[in-house]
C-alpha cells in the first residue's frame, strides 16, 4: 500500500495494462511526446514505443471511431479524448457506432474499446471546457459509463474496463488529478457497483467522481450538528446501482443526490426518479438535489464556485431535509 | 476499357450474373415495400451495380469491407447469400443481423462484412481502425471502404484520409459518386467536384472511373488494391455512376430532371455490358435466359426464406445491448 | 386478374390521391412502368406495376383520396406468367398500427399561467393529509389513522416518527380495528377532517393514553410574587413597552431553572424507563384560535435572558397562531407548562403529554390576604402545581421542584 495521486494510479493502470496485453495501445491528442494533457501517459511513450502509444491529430469523430475499428479488429485499444468538451465532436462514433453494434449486428461484433476522459468543472477555465456531460453518457444503453471517485478506483476501474466486451467510457474529474490517496497495485475493484463511502443513518448523500470529495467533507461537517449522513460513491453510471441506493434510502429515508452537471435532466434526475419509482413507500421527505446552476460556466472564481455544488450547499440540503435526533 | 471479349468467359458471365442478381433482388425489394413487406427505409442501388460487383472482384476474402446504407448490393457481390438479406430487410429472425438492422444494417463477420453504417460518413473512421488493427498485428491485408459522394462533404472524409496517410494504413477508400447528396447536386455542395483531386491533399493516391462500367471499375479496383497491398497506404478510388431510382424507395425527384435519368439509364451497366457479351458471342439467348432463370428462382428463394422466417422473439429484445457475459446491463 | 393497389411509396405514408391514370382500360402495360401518378405528402410520384399484362377496368377517379393497401385498378394478367411469390401480404409486424389522428385535447394552459390557480400549496388546499410515503407505509403497518397524527415536519407533514410517536400514544383510529392495513389512510368516506379536528383527535389519543397508563400525582403551592413583580416594574420601567417582560416570562424562567435541580421531571417516558434530557426544552401550551392547542418548545429556555426569553415566547405564540411552527418546536419539548391565568383560572393541574413525565400548571396572579412577619396583608400570589409521573418522581421530589420554583421567584434578580 502506498500513497500516490490520482493521476499517478492513472498512469500506472495504463503502463500495467500496455505491459500485461500486447493487444492493448494507447492513442489520442498529445498522449505521446507531450504526455498527455493531464500527463496522465507520462513517459509511457519512451517505455512503450509510438506503435502502441499514438499521438493523434486533432480528429475526434475519427481516432475515436478507429478506436472502435481497431476493437473489431482485435484489438485492445485505450482512446484518450483530452476533455470531454472535445468529445462532443466524436458523439456520433460513439452514440451510433460503439454503443450500437453488437445488437445492431444480431451479436455478430464486439466493440471493447475504453475511452478515457477528463471532466468537470472547479478549474476556472470557463464554459468550454468545464462541463459534466457523464449523465449524457449514461443516457446511451450499448456502453459502460464509470466516474472513478478515488485513486484506487482509477487505477483499478482502467484495468476492470480493458477486461469488459463492450466500450467502457470512463470520467476523469480534472480536479481529482493531484488528489492524494492509498493504492494498492494488486487491488482490483469492479467496474460497476456503487459502495458506501461512510456509513450513516439520518440522510443518504448519493454522489459520484468529483463530488464525492465534497460530499464526503460535507458529511464530516453534518456530523459536528448530530446530523449522520450515510456517504453513496455510485462509481458507476451505467449500470446504475439501484439497489445500493435503495438499501441505504430505506435506512435513512431521505435522499440528497449531488452531480455537479447541470440540474434538469441531470444524472441526479435519474438518481432520484430511480428512488421514487422503486423506494417510494421509504421515504420520509422528497429528494433532493444539489447540481450546477443552469449557466455556462463562468471564469471567475467566486462565480464558478456559485455555479457549482460546494460543501456549504450539500451541508444546506442536508440539513434541510434531515431529522436532527 | 478493356474489350469484353478479351476476357475470360466465365468471370465475364459472373460479373453480368452479379450485377443481375443485385438488380433483381431490389427490384424485388421495391415490390415488397409497395406491398408492405419492406417498411422503413430503403436505398436502392439500381444502376450502381457495376461498382459493387466490380470493386469486390479486387478483394480477397481476408479483406475486409465497410459500407453504408445503400449496401445491397456490396453484401450480394461480396457473397452474403441473397435469403439471409431478404430476411433481413422483413426484420426477421433469420436475417444476417438478427433483423435488427433492416435495409441499411447488414452484418457479416465471417464474410468481414463490417456492416452498413447509416451517418453519411461514419464508417470512415471505422474502416481506418480495422486497418489500424491488421498494422498492428502484422496482417497485411486491405480494408476497403465505401461512402458516397456526400460524405465527402463530411469532416470524417477528411480526418480519415488525413489519419490514414499520416499511419500508413491499408485502406481502400471507394467513393461512390453518384452525383447527389440525397437531393443535393455535387456542384451544389462542393467546391471542387473532382473528387479524386482531394486525395492530393493527403498525398493519397487516387483515381477516377466509369462507375458504369464493371470492366473497367474491376480493373481499376484492381490497380487500387494492389497499390494499397504493396505499399501499405491507402488509396481513393472514385466511381462515377448514377442511381436510376429515387433516394429511398420513392421521391418526387424534384432535384433532377427526367431527361438526365434517362440519358444516364441509355448506359445502363447490365444492358450495356449484356450487349456487350452478345456481340462478343459471349453471352446468347439460351444463356441469359439460364441466368435470368436461375436469377430469378434465386430471388424467390430468398423471399420463401424471408417470409417463412420466425420473428425474433419479444423477450430477446434486450439480448446483446452488452456481451452475455457482461449480465444484465440494459437498466 | 391482377389487383392494383395504392402502393406504399415511403416509410410515413398512410394514403396518396390520384392524379392522373397513365394507362386507360384495354391497353397493355408492362411490369415497371408506370400506371398512374400519385400525390402525396412528398410530392408527385410516378407509380409503377409490378405486372405485365391488359388494364381491365380503373376502379377509382382521378382526385380522390385512397389509403395504401386499397385496390385502384384490375389488370388481366398475361398468360403464362408467373404467381406472385408472396402470398400473406400486407405483413402486419406483431404490434397492430396505430392511426396517425390527432387525439382530441384540451388546450394547453400551463399550470403556472392558469388563471385562478391557487397560491398555495394544492395539498393544503386539498385537505388531503400531508404524509411521507414512508409514514404512510408506516401508519398502515401499525393501523394508525394519519388523521390523528400531528405532523412535524416541513409545513407540517407527517413522518415516520410522527406516527410510530402517535402509535406509542394511541393514537390508533378510535374506531373499531381496521382490515387489512394499507398504504391509504383509512378514513370514512366523508369530508376529509379539518385541521382543527385532525389536532382534537391526537389531543384525544394522547390524553387518553396519559390517563389510561401515566400514574399521575398533584402537588400545589402558593408562591408570593411581590418581590419579583416589584423588580421586574422596575426593570421594565426602563424600557420601551415592546421591550417589557411579562410576569409569565419570569414564571417559565423560574420552572426551567427549577427544572435542572429535578431532573425526574424533565424528559421522556421511553418504553420501560425514564430517559432524562440534559436541556430543558420547556413546551409551552398555547390555545389556538381554531380550537384546541399545541404545547411548542421554547428550547433551553433555562440558558435564555429574560429578554430573550420573552422575545422567543412572544414568537412562539404569534407562530402557533399563524401555524408557521418548526418541527423540532413541536417534536422535542421535554416538559410542559400550561396558564391559564388569562381566563381566570387561580389554578391548574394538567394531563402530562406523553412521552413527557411531568406538566407544571400557572393560575392567576391573584391579590390575597398574606402573612408577613406575623402581620396579615395583601400580596400577589400565584399558584403553581405539578403533575408528574409516579413510575419516574416521587411527591418528596416534586415537592423539591415547586419549592424551588418559590425560592427562585424570591430573589427575581437572579432569574
């Protein structure tokens, strides 16, 4: 067990998965000589050679739709789509290719491709490149959608995708990066399955990725007023966890959900749709959200921090709905 | 352009018989969609058969094939048997996919039919991966890649050309221009309608040819094909040809005038080559009639196939959103 | 004979209108030419037969409108042709079309710009009791009747613990026992209860449960005000009137403080044994104007400033009145005074509101006849009781706690 960034598990999840599997290449903008945006392949081009680790010029729609060639062909690749703001311009690759062709082909192919990217807002670099678009993701049955929310599980969530039959699409919180946490190399988390991240009984915080620092803090604040919040990591987006949810509602019987993408339609609808339809008759008050305002986000610091959930809104919403005992 | 006659007798008959076989299985088509049978879409290639048949002949069975929605005849010319497309465009059961895909989805894999992809443009970058894929294995074999004139106006043409030529990868990219972008007019949509000249840019190979010709389009997929197996780059090759029906099924054809499709249907390449054959004394009455026969009874099989087909039960619907083993995965 | 039929021509198309008829009866047409020109939603559109043979008779007139599947013309086949090779169409896929029509529909007026729509909130306005689905659930597993159950949770509605609190009370529907439970509150037919009964029927509940399991015991005694209202006339002397303390908020100030010395009498009754709070959370009982009353936590009334004690209690009764009480007012007094020195009353011993061990009672400040230093002369008194739970105190220790009280009113200075 040793303690390393999020970006270093990262990028020892892709050195591992490039050792282990000759099928396996990494390609994408600046993954190579630059060492990736987020330097998440640092190095990893002089170790493994530009066969396998493959600068791409700026074509979205096409490296990731090679992706999904090279996966029919055989191959194991990683895509790294530098934010997920870029990957708008490869929705349709993904949207009408990588999540459609094995049903659409009577199960004829198989697309196990992985796509990495970074999302999120928090790092004042305005409304292009600060979205939260996993729920849109999430939307399209055919793909696997996670949010790592640790350094374990990005380490750890990488490998389990390259494992998976089908495009896995994993999130990166850009603010994760530099966040410190134990990792153990030999520890394999699954892909999917939400877990309880700390264990409570008056409120249920349900959350993902980037927000689950945030809500954690939160809890540990609530905990100071008597108020115990039961802390939901989802990890997963799709397949959605629904039973961990539930089996938490019905403990605690309220539910804040926090997902710093935009309110309506937002991966938090889902979340609490989810909750109502199935732990209804569990609930002690209505479900709340705590999601980015509707704005693009702004520049400025003490705007961008208004835009988005932040520890003093979760404790709010916390405190709004729960039961002091 | 070669003389018919030079050829050997056999392919020569074989290269009519499939361009036969294409253009009587849709025409049938058209019949079962008047009728019902058919719904959704269908994209006839009526009068493009000399590409597909001609261009397939250059391909070798390791060779892989993606295409797009007008793909009945690159399924047919690349040996997909005509019963399991019939069924497919009834939706049944016993169709190469399943039913799922209809008339703009067929599958193959054993065949490496790669399926007919329907974003104008989106199996570009596809066809690169698999050629990435064959590179990085060490398997030198061609990926051939059909698109019509409008994907060209899309950014996929340009990045899959681009990414193909800077990898150096063993693509073969078949345009098929057929003059309009559904209803658009080449001239009305690009600024240079040579298509083969945007080839340079990429520093790609390319070359144009009468898409109405099977000869001469084999012949030129051949020179193709060979380019790409010897050097490992890809190549774009432009058929010039013509659809003789509407964009999908039926259109007011508001977009060009009755002239021009008559004028283009006097070069009709199974009447033109059929003459050709006959004066060669290749072709006589007794053998066009044996084709047309067996051509014939070939279609009706495939209709006897479809309609006899079962339809995929309802509770299969979600089989095969995820691998089986991924579970369930739908929720 | 060949049936001619309006051909399907697009994936949308559900009929088409004849234009003009290519061919006339008795001329011969060939398979794939054209028959006749249709109309429809794209445009005109040559159709062809799919037959080769002699037209027989045109059964419809150019203009009309027929739907895809109808026969338009009979076309006599050539001999020797062959069959057609379907047989079972139209093929219906397995689920039956459904007509394109418009269903009739109201016009569409959004909620929020309807004219009339109420301002507030439509459950309220409905009657219906505002319940979480939990505590619904709840209410059915115990048989409790959410009419009777007081709710303390935003604007008032009912939760888990409002009704298992109701449960411990009693608060089981008066009526006979209920069939099978459900997730509907079981209630007649009738109009729904208003909210002034909904309050009468848990004071019902709960106070027949007080005196069906709670052993009470009374204790009364008459405490000389004089002093304190002597200093307190003089303290608010110097105020403004909005700024005055009232005799009562010296009163409750003397109980909550009495309180911490007792604390047999501060908490709840849970189950099988006395849980004792450690914050005196003193519910004060306040009518309401509607009928019936609430009994809202003043909370660490023993910690507040006769100031802000005042201030507090002045706000608890205008919210009680305005129905605008927050749920932990209502959930968590740990003991309950009520007065009625208002109407008169010299004194008063009250119904302890279980889960509660105790109630003090406040009468009239009255002017009596007193003994002072062997003389006898007029002094403000007041008289305080207590009734308390006999499985938790004993009269020796209420008796402690009333004393106090008279103690603590003796030097005012100190409250």
């Amino acid at each position: 067990m040793t303690r390393v960034t999020y970006r270093e598990a990262v990028r020892a999840a892709l050195r591992r998965a490039l050792a282990d599997d000759v099928r396996v290449f990494l390609m994408g903008e600046d993954v190579g000589r630059y060492g990736g945006a987020y330097a998440c392949s640092h190095g990893l081009l002089d170790e493994f050679g530009p066969a396998r680790v493959r600068d791409t010029p700026l074509s979205e729609s096409t490296f990731v739709g090679a992706g999904i060639g090279a996966a029919l062909g055989g191959m194991r690749p990683i895509v790294e789509v530098m934010t997920v703001n870029f990957s708008l311009l490869a929705l349709d690759q993904i949207v009408n290719n990588a999540a459609t062709l094995r049903h659409m082909s009577g199960g004829q192919l198989g697309v196990p491709l992985v796509v990495r990217m970074a999302t999120g807002a928090g790092r004042q670099v305005a409304a292009q490149h600060s979205h939260s678009f996993e729920g849109w993701y999430a939307h399209i049955p055919g793909i696997t959608v996670v949010a790592p929310g640790t350094v374990e599980d990005a380490y750890g969530m990488l490998l389990a995708a390259l494992a998976e039959p089908d495009p896995v699409f994993i999130f990166e919180h850009a603010g994760l990066y530099p966040m410190e946490g134990d990792f153990d190399e030999d520890a394999r988390p699954p892909l999917h399955g939400a877990c309880v991240r700390r264990a409570g009984s008056d409120v249920s915080v349900i959350t993902f990725g980037g927000s689950l620092p945030k809500a954690l803090a939160a809890a540990d604040a609530l905990a100071t007023e008597g108020v115990s919040a039961e802390v939901i990591d989802l990890r997963a987006l799709r397949p959605l966890d629904t039973a961990t949810v539930l089996a938490s509602i019905a403990k605690t019987r309220r539910a804040v959900v926090v997902d710093e993408a935009w309110r309506s339609g937002s991966f938090a609808a889902e979340v609490c749709a989810r909750i109502a339809e199935e732990g209804f008759y569990d609930l002690d008050a209505p479900p709340v959200r705590v999601c980015g305002a509707e704005v693009p986000i702004p520049y400025p610091k003490h705007l961008e921090d208004a835009a988005l959930p932040q520890l003093a809104t979760i404790v709010a919403a916390v405190r709004g709905i729960a039961q002091r005992r | 352009m070669l003389d018919a006659s030079a050829l050997d007798r056999a392919h020569a008959l074989t290269l009519w018989r499939e361009m036969l076989r294409i253009r009587r299985f849709e025409e049938e088509a058209v019949e079962l969609y008047s009728r019902g049978a058919i719904r959704g879409f269908l994209h006839l290639s009526i009068g493009e058969e000399a590409v597909a048949v001609g261009a397939m002949q250059a391909l070798a069975p390791e060779d892989a094939i993606v295409s797009t929605y007008r793909e009945h005849g690159h399924a047919l010319a690349r040996g997909m048997p005509a019963q399991a497309l019939m069924a497919e465009l009834y939706g049944k059961a016993n169709g190469c996919s399943r039913g799922r895909g209809g008339s703009m989805h067929f599958f193959d894999v054993g065949r490496r039919f790669y399926g007919g992809y329907a974003i104008v443009g989106g199996g570009l970058p596809i066809a690169v991966g698999l050629a990435l894929a064959d590179v990085l294995q060490d398997r030198r074999r061609v990926t051939a890649c059909f698109f019509g004139d409008g994907a060209v106006a899309e950014g996929e043409f340009h990045e899959s050309m681009n990414l193909a030529a800077l990898w150096r990868l063993p693509v073969l990219f078949l345009c098929e221009n057929n003059l309009y972008a559904m209803g658009t007019a080449l001239e009305r949509h690009q600024s240079q309608p040579d298509i083969a000249r945007k080839a340079a840019a990429y520093d790609v190979p390319s070359a144009a040819v009468d898409g109405m010709d099977v000869v001469a389009v084999e012949a030129a997929a051949r020179r193709a094909v060979d380019a790409v197996r010897a050097d490992g780059r890809p190549y774009l090759l432009e058929a010039r040809t013509y659809r003789f029906r509407a964009h999908s099924m039926y259109d007011p054809e508001l977009y060009r005038t009755k002239a021009e499709v008559e004028q283009w249907k006097r070069r009709d390449p199974i009447v033109t080559f059929a003459a050709q054959l006959a004066t060669s004394g290749v072709l006589d009455a007794g053998e066009r009639a044996r084709i047309e026969a067996a051509v014939g009874a070939e279609v009706d099989a495939a209709v006897a196939f479809a309609e006899l087909g079962a339809w995929e039960p309802v509770e299969d619907l979600t089989r095969d959103v995820y691998a089986a083993a991924a579970g369930e995965r739908t929720r | 004979m060949i049936e001619f039929t309006m051909p399907i021509l697009g994936a949308d198309m559900e009929a088409g209108t004849l234009i003009e008829w290519r061919r006339k009866p008795g001329e011969r047409i060939s398979r794939g030419e054209v028959i006749a020109e249709v109309e429809t939603e794209k445009g005109l559109i040559e159709v062809e037969v799919f037959a080769s043979g002699v037209v027989e008779k045109l059964l419809i007139e150019p203009g009309a409108k027929v739907p895809v599947g109808a026969v338009m013309a009979l076309i006599r086949e050539d001999a020797g042709a062959p069959p057609p090779n379907v047989t079972a169409l139209p093929v219906a896929g397995p689920v039956p079309a459904v007509p394109l029509a418009s269903p009739p529909a109201a016009p569409c007026v959004p909620a929020s710009i309807a004219v009339g729509a109420p301002a507030t909130p439509a459950a309220a306005a409905s009657g219906r009791v505002r319940a979480s689905p939990a505590a619904r659930r709840r209410a059915a597993d115990l048989g409790v009747d959410l009419a009777v159950v007081l709710g303390t949770g935003s604007d008032g509605a009912i939760g888990v613990a409002d009704v298992e609190r109701a449960a411990a009370l009693g608060g089981k529907a008066a009526a006979a026992p209920q069939p099978a439970p459900t997730a509907a509150p079981q209630r007649p037919a009738t109009a729904p209860p208003s909210h002034a009964d909904a309050i009468r029927r848990t004071i019902a509940a709960a106070m027949a449960r007080s005196k069906r399991e709670i052993p009470h015991y009374y204790l009364a005694t008459t405490i000389d005000m004089q002093r304190a209202l002597v200093w307190l006339e003089a303290r608010n002397a110097a105020r403004p009137v909005t700024a005055r303390v009232l005799s009562g908020a010296l009163l409750l100030k003397a109980v909550a403080l009495a309180l911490r010395d007792v604390r047999e009498l501060n908490g709840v009754w849970a189950g099988d044994r006395f849980a004792p709070s450690p914050d005196v959370h003193l519910g004060v009982a306040i009518a309401l104007r509607g009928g019936g009353l609430v009994a809202p936590a003043l909370h660490h009334a023993d910690r507040l400033d006769l100031d802000e004690l005042m201030r507090r209690f002045r706000d608890l009764v205008a919210r009680a009145r305005t129905g605008t009480l927050r749920s932990s007012e209502l959930s968590q007094p740990t003991v309950t005074v009520t007065s009625l020195g208002e109407q008169g009353v010299e004194s008063v011993f009250g119904v302890i509101y279980p889960p509660q061990v105790a109630i003090v009672g406040l009468g009239r400040i009255v002017e009596r006849p007193w003994s002072v230093d062997g003389a006898v002369v007029p002094r403000s008194v007041v008289t305080a009781t207590l009734s308390a739970d006999h499985r938790v105190s004993d009269g020796h220790r209420g008796a402690r706690f009333l004393a106090t009280v008279d103690r603590l009113l003796q030097a005012p200075e100190g409250l």
